[in-house]
C-alpha cells in the first residue's frame, strides 16, 4: 500500500511540474500583452476572410511565422521581421502553422498586395506559377457570360481563361483575398525595455 501512495505521490508531482512549466508560465507571460500601435483589428470582411482561410485548410500549408535568423533565412526570404506576441492580438484562434509547404504568409499583404494576382491565384496558381503545387479554389469563382454590376472580374493571363466566358470573383474570394491583404506585420517592434534596470529610462534623464 505505501508503493501505490508514493507512485500516486510522484506522479501528481510529475504533473503538477509539467502543468506549471506548459500551461501557467506560458498564460502568465503572455496575459498581459498588448497589440502593437501599428496594428489595426480585422474589419468584417476580413474576418469571413479569415474564416474562409481556416474552412480551405490554407493554414496546413501555409505558416504565418516569421522566424528568427538563428532558425531560418526567413528575412532573406522577404518574409519580415520575426513576430512578437502583440502581432496576434487579434487573432482567436491564432493561425501560426506549422507546415511550410508554401510560403510564410504573415506579410504577404506587402510583398503581394494586388487584388488581381491573388484572385488569379486562388482561380489557378499555375497561371503564375508553372510549377506550383498548391490547388485551385475554383468553387471561389463563377464563370459566366457576362458580368452583373459590382461584381469583379478576374484577369486571367489568356492561355488561362475559360474560352469566350469571364470568370468572377464570389464574395468569399475577394474576402478571402481582402483578408490576405491586411496581413501585414511590417510596423516597427521596439525591444522590450530591460526589467528593472534603473537608469534605462532615457525620458527620466
Ligand atoms: C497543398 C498546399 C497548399 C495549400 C492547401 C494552399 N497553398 Fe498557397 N501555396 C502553396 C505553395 C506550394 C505555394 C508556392 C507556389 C505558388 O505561389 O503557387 C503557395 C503560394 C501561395 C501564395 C503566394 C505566396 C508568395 O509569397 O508569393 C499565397 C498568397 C497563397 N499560397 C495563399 C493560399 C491560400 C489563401 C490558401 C487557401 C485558400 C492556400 N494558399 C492553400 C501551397 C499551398
């Protein structure tokens, strides 16, 4: 009998370190955050965006983590800067990734910021890129013989449009792309001050 209370004993100890060091210091770190100055929340059309971003599964092939050079060539890549915990204030459920089948999008809003290439990209990406392995969105679109007033209409390159027909874009593909658009984490981050340490304060000189 004392066995079993010292296996029960060392086991909820084991779980009570684990629990401590994976759920409560991470919480505690990262409660207080606050969104950066530059960052402005999702307005509703990019979150259906983003909701639809989630429904297609993009986020299994696609990070939004820029990571620090010591992991990967990221800024090289022209993925930007690293991010920081302020990056995703506003995103429930964050949408880190973790497959990089494609490239990190959490800037893509300002390497790519045309309306058109992402709309022809979702309708087909070998149209823009001969090799790509990623799939195409057609239920994204209509084809059709003409277009109603407002609605978009995708420029294809020729060999890619549907022969004597337009192609436009559905409600959920120019939300989708309007939320690609405002993936953009190139404000500046400062680093954070130094805990503390008097004497950093340079406004108090
Ligand atoms: C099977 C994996 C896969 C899935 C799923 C996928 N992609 Fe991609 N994506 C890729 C690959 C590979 C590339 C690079 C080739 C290219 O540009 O087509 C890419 C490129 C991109 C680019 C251009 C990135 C750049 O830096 O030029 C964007 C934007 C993009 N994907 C958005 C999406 C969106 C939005 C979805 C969901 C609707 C999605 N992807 C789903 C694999 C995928």
């Amino acid at each position: 009998m004392e066995n079993e209370a010292k296996l029960t004993a060392g086991a909820m100890t084991t779980f009570g370190i684990a629990v401590a060091a994976l759920v409560v210091l991470p919480y505690i770190q990262v409660s207080d955050v606050q969104p950066p100055d530059g960052l402005k929340p999702y307005t509703s059309a990019e979150t259906r965006g983003r909701d639809s971003y989630i429904a297609n599964g993009c986020v299994y092939c696609h990070t939004q983590q820029p990571r620090d050079r010591s992991f990967a060539p990221d800024a090289e890549r022209g993925w930007g800067r690293v991010t920081t915990p302020g990056d995703y204030y506003y995103d429930k459920p964050h949408l880190l990734g973790s497959m990089r089948t494609g490239p990190d999008l959490m800037n893509i809003g300002v390497r790519q910021p045309s309306m058109d290439w992402h709309l022809g990209h979702l309708y087909q990406p070998r149209a823009y890129v001969p090799d790509s392995i990623m799939p195409s969105y057609p239920y994204l679109f209509e084809i059709k013989d003409e277009a109603e007033d407002g609605e978009i209409i995708v420029r294809l390159p020729p060999k890619f449009a549907p022969e004597g027909k337009i192609v436009v874009a559905r409600p959920e593909a120019v939300d989708l792309v309007k939320y690609l658009q405002s993936l953009d984490r190139s404000y500046p981050i400062l680093p954070p001050d130094p805990q503390g340490v008097e004497g950093t304060d340079k406004a108090a000189e």
